[in-house]
C-alpha cells in the first residue's frame, strides 16, 4: 500500500505520512526536516502536473493503483517531453491547454463492497499510521548513519 507525505491537518491514517508535532531526539527531529523537505519538493511538482493536466486533478479514488500509476507516469513522461521541447525552441510557454476543462473518467467494474470496506479499514488506520511513521523515521536514521 502506498502512502504520501502530508502535513498536520491530515488524519492519522495508514497512507499519511505526518510530521511529528514535537519531535524528541535526534531520530525524530532528522525525520521531520527530511519529512518537510520531500513534501515541499513534491507538492511543487504535483501543482505543476495538476496545471498542465487536468485528469490529475479529477477524483483518484474509483480507479485502481495500477491505473493511476500508469496515468502519473504518461503526465509525467508528456510533461518532460513539453518541457525539453520548449527548451529546443527557446519556448517557455506556462499557460496549459485545458486547465479549465472537466475531465470524466471512464469506469470500470469497482470491487465489492466488502472488498472496498476492508480496504478503507486499512487505509483508515490509525495505528498503521503511527507504525508506517515510527518505520521511516527508523528507516532515515539507518539511512543517515545514525547511531
């Protein structure tokens, strides 16, 4: 199950990665700087992909993983190609085609809705939460040398 990089005003749920309100000791703190960082570098990028293309904006919860990796990674191919196109022609162009457009996803047969329950019971998870958190700030402390 994958996760993202939140900040406070998140819940505490299994796919969140929060940062530690006070952090006490070095692990802790070195999480939190790291923690900022990443999420600051992320949601610069994800607001530029949500500019250009209007379907990363649109609900993601109906689709499955491996579709909304398969639609990141085309945005985000698509975007790198536009960008070192602009730099061939000395273009700089900001303004995005169709960034006011309505995009409908199509649909697909969703899972049952016990399937579905037991999914949202594990993204919901409060303890999942605090132990995804308390793994990566272990998992940046080994990395970091720590003691």
């Amino acid at each position: 199950m994958g996760y993202y990089l939140a900040d406070g005003i998140y819940p505490e749920w299994a796919t969140f990665v929060k940062p530690i309100s006070s952090p006490v000791g070095r692990k802790r703190q070195h999480f939190v700087v790291q923690q900022a960082a990443l999420r600051k570098d992320v949601e610069r990028a994800f607001g530029v992909l949500q500019s250009r293309f209007p379907i990363v904006r649109g609900a993601t919860r109906i689709w499955d993983q491996k579709t909304l990796h398969n639609i990141m990674t085309a945005c985000i191919i698509m975007h790198n190609m536009i960008i070192e196109e602009e730099r061939l022609n000395g273009e700089v162009e900001h303004v995005y085609d169709g960034a006011d457009e309505h995009v409908e996803p199509s649909h697909t047969p969703t899972p049952t809705l016990q399937a579905f329950a037991q999914r949202y019971g594990m993204i919901t998870s409060r303890q999942g939460h605090h132990q995804l958190r308390d793994d990566l700030v272990e998992h940046l402390w080994q990395l970091h040398g720590g003691e």
